[in-house]
C-alpha cells in the first residue's frame, strides 16, 4: 500500500480551514425600549430550599424572554424570570439577596429572540420586572366592603362553605345570598355568616389571588376578605311598621305589656298576640320571645339594625331581634290610655299590688278578651260588690275587702284587650275602683310618682269642683293608721269621667286568702286515674292503682279521702270502679278560697320565697346530693349576682359526673292556673349540662318540667322559663345541675328563680 503524506505546508492550510466552537460568555443585552419589562439583574434562584419566585412556573425548549413575560403577565404577577435555558418562574415577591454579577446567568435562550440574551443557568435566574403588572386588590362590589381580617378554626363567618378553583368574591356573593356578611379566604374559599367579623388584620395580609380573578385577592391563610350586605328594613306587619333595634333588660324590659315566647315565632304571630290586646308596639327578641307595650321605656338604646340579627324559630328569613336585643315594630297611636275618673257607682283609686297566690280580691272574677272598665264595672256591680279591679289586659275581679298596697301607676303598664283607651292593670298589678262613699275615717299616703307620658287618675280632693251629685271621699293629713277604713253609701252620677292627676288616696285592708283545704288538689291526681279506667283494671292493676292514689292523696290535708278506699276494699276489679266515683264525689274534691282576717298594711308573699338568694343564705332551700363529692362547692354568694347581691353558686372541680338537687319543699299555687317558672343561669362552659333541669312535683305527679341541657351560652346571663297548670295548692320544686365525666371545670350560678301567674 502506498503511504499518504502531507506538505507541511497542507497541514496549516488544512488546520486554518477548519473552525471549532468555543465557549463564548454572551452578556445580555438591554431590553428593548419598547418592551414592557425591566432587568433587573441576575441572582441566586434558591434561598434556603425556596425558589425567589415560584407562584407559577413553566418551562419550554423553546423558552424565550417575551414568552416568559407573556405566561407572568396573564398570571397577573409583578416578577419573572428565566432560569436553566429554558424554565420561567414568576411571582411577587422581590428576592433579598443582592444580585450577582451577570456573568453567572450565561445560558443562551434556545428559543431566540433579542440576539446575545441570556436565560439563566443552574441555580441562576435573570430576573425581571413585569410592567404590566396591573396590581390586585379586594373586588369593588355595590356592598360595602369591611376589610380584612383575622380567622381561626372556629370560623368568624361559619357557614355554607364553598371551595372553588373559579373563586372571585361575585361568585362568593352570589353563594352567600341568604346571609348578611360574606368572606374569602387562602385563594378558593367563601364563608357566610350573620355575625359581623370583628378583628381586624392589616390589608397586605389578605394578599392570595383569587383563583377565578388574577386581579382580586382572595385572603391568605387565617385571613378573610369580608363584605356586608345591606340589612333590609323588615316589612310591615298589617299595620304595624319597623321602628328599630333596641337594648333589652331582662330585669327592666323595654316593652312592658304582655308576653309570649314560641319556638316557632315570626313577626306575624307576635304581632296578632300583641294586636289581639291593642298594643301599639309590638317587639321580637332572641328568635322566640315576643312583647308587647304602650311605649318604648326611657332607659332603652336604639342600636344599629344588623345587631339583631336572631333569625326567627319559625321564619328564618325574618330576623327577630337578638340576645338583649329588641326588633320593635310601631303601629298608629290612638289616645293615650287613661283611667277612668268614675264608671258607674265606682271611682278610681289607684294602681295596686296583687298576688297570684293570695287574690287581693276574692268575690268573683271573669276573663275576657273584650274586657274594658266598664264591662268589669258592671259584672261587679250586678252582685253588689265594693270594689273592682282591672289585671293583665283581660281580668276582672270582685271584692268587698281589698288585700295588697299601693304600686306606682307605671307598673299598671297594659291596656284593656277590649279599648285600647283604657288601662287595665298588668303582671300581678290592678286598676283599683271602689264604690263611692262619704268616710268614717279616713288616712292619707305619700304621692306615687307616675312615669313621664303616662297618664293615671285619681279621687278629686275636697277643693276640687265635683258634681254635687258625686260626692268623694275627703283626704285628711293625718298619719296612716292601722285601722280599717269604712266608707258609707251615697249616690253617684252614672257616667265615666277621665282624671289624669296622680292618685294619693289608699284607705284599704287586705283579707287574709287561705285554701280550704290548706294542700288540695284541684282535681283527681294522676296516680288515682287508673282506677276509673274503661274497662276497669285487673286485680293487680287495681291494687298497684290504689296504692298510688292514696300516697298521692296522703300528702294533702284534705280529709274523707282515705275512707274511699278503705270503704271499698279492692279484692276485684269492680269494686275499683266504686272507690274512684266515691273519690270524684267527695264534697272536699275541689280547693275553695276563704278570707279569714283584715290587715290594711299587708305586702304580698312571693311564690318563691328568697328565689333571689337576697337573704344572704339559702333560707327555705335545701341542697341535695347523691355521693359525696369533696370537689363540689355550692353556697349563696356575692360573686355574681344576676340582680341584687347574691346568687346560688355550683362550683365543680372533679374530674367524674356530679349531680346535686337545690330543692324548695313548699310553693304554694293556685290549683288550675296557669304559671311561668323562670330563672337566670350562667355557666363557665358549654359541654357540662350546666343548665339546670327545673321540675314541679306533687303526690308524685310530675309537671313543670325540663329536662337537662347544655347551658346556652358561656360566661353571660341568660333566661330560662317552662310554663305549667298547677294541679295542686302546693309543690315542691327542684333544680338538678348535672355535670358528665370530663366536662370540667364546671362552674354555674343561678338567680331570679320565679313563678308568676299568666292566665
């Protein structure tokens, strides 16, 4: 084989006609004048694990500036940057860290563009300014906007969460259409809520894009944008038209006529009850309690509308006021209620004290829901009786001695269901007429002040000009005496006259009202129902039966019931039918009232002596338990009072259940009316059953009654009431505390424990 040689001189030329690459550092150019971005220099992409800017990234073996610039800007972000040739990354944040010297972003962008530009290398990025950054902020809506704020796990806006990876705050409006505050939240969550958030975050916080709008921010973590809608004037009910959102008081209520609590309350029915016996004002409170009044009292603050925001138990698109929070509604006044100067033979004397327990008049009575003055005028004088008085907007009663004392004209607050022109007493408080006579004797009292605006009337003294055919009894200045005061006839004019002058004049005595028997039942006790049943019971049945009755029976004093079953002996089912008819005929079946003494400066006794603990002790009560438990503390103390100084205490520090009965062996009542048993309870917790069952028994018969609960709330006062027909003239009644395993500490007060007469 021939060898292959080469000139010298062919080596060269051959060596200069070749060319290899080399590695050439490409420094970046400027943008150009009219790009809408701005370098700003090449830096260290990763700090500490975390890219500089990462909100959004894509890469692309095409990567050029501009096309980065283009991903960022539809992202609507403020920096961008190209790194590794071929990646882009953007975000809002602005690194740190100084830049590096150009030199280490050298990789050449694969896909073009401005020549000589780099894109990067590793761990390297060319940073930029987008200038089209268009900036975010909360949405601009047609409803105000609140601000951002702080949230937490237990949600400041809890309900009807949406997430949404098309999140913007109209579709979070839209969401939340039935709610009066709404709220977005970490990019893609609405929250709604009827409670106005309340703490405030600086703005830069609420700082994610909305995942449906790159120009709104949508939160952050534990942040809320918030927006409230416009709280709607409430529409009028029949006459009545919205008047506003007011402080409540459960000690001085603001509308101080009737009431009515229903779990399924709306404006509709409170204001039929309240129309019902023409009252003007009609309010609703805490989503089942319903009032009514002839004005709104002084010492009430009208607050903004969305601090009643209680949705109604029965209509929860009507907001019915809120804890100590009033939604009253007002209709067209007509005259302001008066008493009536005379009606009839009777003149007016004053407002008056009167007890559900202990009449102050006890001839006769009636009820009606047409009830005027006039009406209760004549039904009493048909059977000759001395006096009348007007209660509770529709009871009339009788008397020829009259119990109680004076009361300021203001606690005589409701009009008469039949004339809304007239007053008609209130809770446990009369409009007193008696007829007119010329005195024996006579005492004077200080004046009672009546409240601005409402009007009272009064007996004329002996200088006020008077038709010569009314004469009225003279006031003398001398001290009160404790002697009865006896008025001889006259004859009077028969028509009605108004007065509206404040009424001095109180020269009565209070009867003594006792039940006889003193314990009675008003019918048969429940125990002594199975022997009358249809067919008549077994042997065993009957015997079972009749034990039950008679122990029921034998806590009463009433006498000759025993001898009915002890008569007719119960060896069969028969003779049961026998000893239940004996039982129903008993002459002393049914508790009649007697008047048996005369104190002209008797108070009234309350259904529940020392309910309010003002004695300092537990007085009357008695406190029960089960075990021992040396880590429960329960005494009368001035810690907490709900009114006055003093409260019962529950004070448990354990860690197993506890329970414990405060018992008041002795309420005397009025068999066959009906009673509202109320109290006030505070507890430090939610999970123990803190608030406390309330129970009436008699002769084992149980009524009353509400079973255990968690409290309401905690660390405030609330109000509790059951409503109850008393079966007997006397009960005992028990409130239990139950605390379970683990819901400690567990501490409870209670106070204002009450019964009054409603009906």
């Amino acid at each position: 084989m021939a060898s292959l040689r080469f000139p010298s001189l062919g080596l060269l030329a051959l060596a200069s006609s070749l060319s290899f690459p080399t590695a050439v550092y490409a420094r970046p150019q400027p943008c150009p004048r009219d790009a809408p971005y701005t370098h700003k220099g090449c830096f260290v992409s990763n700090t500490n694990g975390q890219r500089i800017v990462n909100t959004a990234t894509y890469a692309d073996d095409a990567m050029t500036i501009a096309s980065c610039a283009t991903f960022c800007t539809e992202k609507n972000l403020k920096y961008f940057g190209v790194e590794y040739g071929r990646e882009c990354y953007c975000g809002d944040s602005f690194p740190a860290d100084p830049a590096v010297d150009t030199s280490e972003c050298s990789f050449t962008c694969p896909g073009g563009g401005e020549t000589g530009q780099t894109c990067g290398a590793g761990d390297r990025i060319d940073l930029y300014q987008n200038n089209l950054y268009a900036g975010r902020a909360p949405a601009t809506l047609d409803i105000p906007y609140l601000g951002c704020f702080v949230d937490s796990g237990d949600r400041v806006l809890p309900d009807n969460l949406l997430g949404s990876d098309e999140m913007t705050a109209e579709l979070c409006e839209a969401h939340c259409s039935d709610y009066f505050y709404f709220g977005v939240e970490y990019g893609r969550e609405c929250w709604c809520g009827d409670i106005k958030p309340t703490n405030p975050a600086p703005e830069a916080e609420c700082s994610l894009t909305c995942t449906g709008d790159v120009k709104q921010v949508c939160g952050a973590g534990g942040r809320l944008n918030a927006w409230a809608r416009p709280w709607p004037v409430p529409s009028a009910v029949g006459e009545y038209e919205y008047n506003g959102c007011y402080t409540d008081r459960g000690d001085k209520h603001t509308l101080t006529g009737r009431v009515e609590y229903l779990s399924d309350m709306t404006h509709e029915k409170c204001a039929a009850f309240c129309d019902k016996y023409n009252y003007p004002f009609f309010g609703v409170e805490f989503g089942s309690q319903c009032f009514c009044g002839t004005k709104i009292e002084d010492m009430t603050e009208i607050r903004p509308i969305e601090e009643c925001s209680t949705k109604c138990g029965g209509e929860l698109s009507q907001r019915c006021g809120a804890a100590n929070r009033l939604s009253i509604f007002e209709k067209p006044a007509g005259p302001d209620p008066v008493n009536l100067d005379r009606v009839g033979s009777y003149s007016y004397k004053s407002c008056w004290t009167d007890d559900v327990n202990e009449r102050v008049l006890t001839g006769s009575e009636y009820r009606s829901d047409d009830m005027t003055v006039e009406s209760c005028a004549a039904f009493c004088s048909q059977q000759n009786f001395e006096f009348f008085g007007v209660e509770y907007a529709h009871e009339c009663y009788c008397g020829d001695k009259l119990g109680g004392a004076v009361a300021p004209e203001g606690e005589c607050s409701q009009v008469c269901a039949g004339n809304s022109a007239q007053w008609c007493g209130g809770a446990s408080r009369l409009n007193i007429y008696s007829l007119t006579r010329l005195p024996s004797r006579s005492f004077s009292i200080p004046p009672v002040s009546s409240p601005p605006g409402q009007a009272s009337s009064s007996v004329p003294s002996s200088s006020s000009s008077v038709p010569s055919s009314s004469p009225v009894p003279s006031i003398s200045s001398s001290a009160p005496t404790p002697s009865s005061t006896i008025f001889s006839s006259s004859s009077i004019s028969t028509t009605a006259s108004i007065s509206t002058s404040p009424t001095t004049t109180a020269p009565y005595c209070d009867p003594t009202t006792t039940w006889s028997p003193e314990r009675c039942w008003a019918s048969l006790p429940p125990a002594c129902a199975a022997l009358g049943k249809t067919p008549v019971p077994n042997f065993v049945q009957a015997s079972m039966s009749a034990g039950s009755c008679s122990g029921s029976l034998a806590q009463g004093t009433a006498t000759g019931f025993q001898s009915c079953l002890t008569s007719y002996q119960i060896p069969n089912r028969f003779t049961a039918s026998n000893a239940y008819a004996c039982l129903t005929n008993l002459p002393n079946m049914y508790c009649t009232m007697t008047t048996t003494s005369c104190d002209p400066f008797a108070t009234p006794t309350p259904a529940v002596p020392n309910g309010d603990f003002e004695s300092g002790n537990l007085g009357p009560w008695t406190v029960q338990m089960g075990d021992a438990y040396p880590n429960l503390a329960v005494s009368v103390s001035d810690e907490k009072p709900h009114t006055g100084r003093y409260s019962f205490k529950f004070d448990y520090k354990g860690n197993g259940g506890v329970w414990m009965y405060l018992r008041h062996a002795d309420v005397k009542l009025q068999p066959g009316a009906t009673y509202e048993l109320s109290y006030w309870n505070w507890a430090s917790n939610t999970d123990a059953y803190l608030d406390p069952s309330v129970m009436m028994m008699a002769g084992g018969a149980r009524f009353g009654f509400n079973s255990y609960r968690p409290a309401k709330r905690a660390n405030e006062w609330y109000r509790q009431a059951v409503t109850f027909v008393a079966p007997t003239s006397y009960a005992r009644l028990d409130l239990q505390f139950l605390v379970v395993v683990g819901a400690v500490p567990a501490l409870s007060y209670v106070d204002d424990i009450a019964i009054v007469k409603v009906i």
